[in-house]
C-alpha cells in the first residue's frame, strides 16, 4: 500500500472524501437492519420480543468481541487485505438471508456479519482518522460521522418502505449491493500512515488503550439507551398506532444528527471537550423522557430529532476526546477501543431491554434510560476533573498541533 504522511491542515482531500462517502454506503445496511430484522422475525417467524432484540444483540456483541482484534490483523496481514477480507464477508451475509427461514440461522448468520462489520468499520475510522490533520481532529471526526448518521437516516426509511411495498427480500438484495459499492470505493483509498508493529503474545494493552477506556465506558451507557430506542421504537409506535412516527421517526432523528454534527466538530475545538459533551448529554437524556412520557405524534417526533442531535454530537465529542486523550500511532486501538463500547451498549440495549420492555412496558423503560443518561454528567464530570488534574488545567479547546505531541 503506498504511504502518505504530510502535516498539512487540509481537510478536504480526495482520500478523505472517499472515506467519507465509503462509509455512507456501509453504514446504510447496518442501520437499515436494526428495525427492520426485529419486525421481520416477529411478523414473517412469528419470533418472541426477546428473540428480536436479540437479533441485534447477536450482531453487536460479535461486534464487540472481534473488533479490538482489528489493529492486530491489520498489523499482520495490512489494512488493504483485512479491508477486503471483512468487507467481503460482510457482503456475503447480506445475500445469505435471502436463503434463512429459521430465527437460529439468521442469528447465526447475524453473529458473522457484525464480526466482519466490526473489523471493516474499524478499519475504515481509523484509516479516516488517520487523513485528518491533528488540529482538526474534531470537525473531521465530526464530518466522518456524519456520513454514519446519514446511513441511519436512509437506512432505515428505505428498509421498511422496501419490505412494506415489495417484501423482505428486496431489503437483502439492497444491502447486499450498497455494501458491495461502500467496500469497492473504500478499497480506492490509500493510506498515509504505517502500522505499529504487534507483538506476538496477544495482552490486553495490545487489544486497547488505556487512556480511552473512561470515556468510552460512558458512551456505552448512552449507547445502552440508544440500542433501546434503535430496537424497539417501531414497535413501540405499532402498538400506539402512530404510522407517521413508525414511518419517519428514524428520518427525523438522523436528519438532526446530521445537522447538529456539522457544528459539533466546531464547537469541540473551540469551546473544548466539556462543553460539546456535557450539552449532548442533556438532550439526549431530555429527549428519551419525552419518549416515554408523551405519546403524541409531534411529541415522539420532537424526541427523535432530541435524541438524534444529542446521540450524534456525544460520539463524534467523545470519540475525538479519546484520540486526543491518547498516542497518535495508536488510532486503530483507540477506535476499536471506543466502538467496542458502543457497540457493547447498543447490543446489550438491544437484548436486556426486550425483557425490560415485557415487564415494566415500554413508557417506564424509556422514562428509566432517560434518568440513566443523566447520571452519565456526573461520570464525565469526575472524568474531566481528573483529566485537568493530570493535565494541571483544563482540556484544550482544541486539538494539538502536529508535531506538539
């Protein structure tokens, strides 16, 4: 692979805007099966609730469990082969539903693609953080993420409008052709920095950066929420008979992702990490009490938009903390560090809550996430303490220069 290394701040280079776009097509798919596979083993396999959380929930926790290993293989094998290898894997599961009837095989064949979605991702960031100048690290995390908050936006609108107008089987084969399109255009772009050798004996330390695990154990309580609402809330809004909100709920709550991400990036480096999170947190917190404390459409519709800017401005905020918290060279591990969290919190959303939901309803569940996620300023308020005393001031409102590190 030909290596690009310059300290130049431009941002908007051709690499980068391939990441970019690459990242749109794959993340189309995975935000797309997230309420549409739970509605299709209860409406076509006639599967429990828990059964369809734990569909998502196969898919993260295999997430979880194969992406810290992404800065090894990639160390061993290059990032252009574990790019392909896991980007072809992911392909190949999206056709074999086509060919599953059972709840078995498609958790099995859930568990193997968010295996492969995992390293691909993860890959794929960390190839992207590694095209944005230091000093930008925050708008060009933020501009990244984007593209993932506008695959949930047409995600999944076009996978329920799909199996609502032409059947299931439409939605596999659109996945499978949107990811083999992300994946080719990925694979156009090169990288600019070498990966840091992996020693031989696998140890924790190898696996994750230590410096971005208290950030990140905080988003994964936010994604704990966000798993619950990702699941549930067609369901939620079937049984309310709300069809404007199953209709356009993920539309609205991606589409204010998208905007408030274009001025989170900016924020974060100019007023610091304190005031991007700690604003983040409290709307997404207000947004999932309005879930489920008021069952109006325009109310529910208000809380998708609530819980799209506050979901959206945390991950990318927390996110660039965390490479910034942490060694350059180590930008894979800290990625498969942060995700892994985020995709541990949205899959154990996913499943726990299902039985939470079947005891308690899905109103009081929702009223508890929302209470949950407040809790989470107190846990990033002791973070930022510490972090100023180990730093002996506060953290920088923007990020370090090149070469300052």
């Amino acid at each position: 692979m030909r290596v690009i290394r310059t300290d130049r701040k431009t941002l908007w280079t051709t690499p980068f805007c391939l990441t970019m776009l690459g990242m749109l097509f794959l993340f189309i798919p995975f935000s797309l099966y997230m309420p549409v596979l739970p509605a299709y083993l209860l409406e076509e396999l006639n599967s429990s609730l828990q059964a369809a959380g734990a569909v998502n929930a196969a898919f993260l926790i295999a997430a979880v469990l194969f992406r810290v290993h992404t800065p090894r293989l990639e160390a061993r094998f290059g990032v252009r082969r574990v790019l392909l290898a896991s980007g072809i894997v992911f392909t190949a599961t999206n056709a074999i539903y086509l060919g599953l009837d059972s709840v078995a095989g498609i958790l099995l064949n859930r568990f193997v693609s968010g295996a492969a979605f995992a390293i691909v991702n993860t890959s794929t960031m960390a190839l992207g953080s590694r095209l944005v100048p230091r000093s930008r690290i925050g708008e060009g995390l933020a501009y990244l993420t984007t593209m993932v908050l506008a695959g949930g936006a047409v995600g999944p609108y076009i996978g329920l409008k799909l199996s609502s107008v032409y059947g299931y089987p439409s939605v596999f084969i659109f996945s499978t052709l949107t990811t083999l399109l992300g994946l080719l255009i990925i694979c156009l772009v090169p990288d600019r920095e070498e990966m840091a050798k992996t020693p031989a004996r696998i140890s924790v330390r190898d696996l994750f950066e230590v410096k971005a695990v208290p950030v990140s154990l905080i988003i994964l309580v936010l994604a704990f929420s966000y798993g619950g609402v990702m699941t549930f809330v067609v369901v939620y809004a079937s049984e309310l008979h709300l069809p404007l909100v199953i209709e356009y709920f993920f539309v609205v709550m991606a589409t204010a992702s998208v905007l408030s991400r274009l001025a989170t990036g900016r924020l974060y480096d100019r007023l610091g990490a304190d005031a991007a999170i700690c604003v983040s947190i409290v709307i997404l917190a207000g947004g999932l009490m309005i879930l489920g404390g008021i069952h109006i459409t325009a109310w529910m519709l208000l809380a998708a938009a609530m819980i799209g800017v506050g979901y959206g401005s945390a991950v990318p905020s927390m996110q660039a903390l965390a490479i910034q918290i942490s060694p350059e060279h180590r930008s894979s591990a800290v990625t498969a560090t942060f995700f892994t969290c985020v995709d541990g919190g949205i899959g154990l959303g996913a499943y726990v809550l299902g039985g939470g939901i079947q005891a308690f309803g899905y109103a009081a569940v929702y009223l508890a996430l929302g209470v949950m996620s407040f809790g989470c300023l107190l846990s990033y308020y002791l973070l930022s303490t510490a972090n100023r005393r180990s730093q002996n001031g506060p953290l920088p409102p923007r990020s370090p220069e090149p070469g300052r590190e």
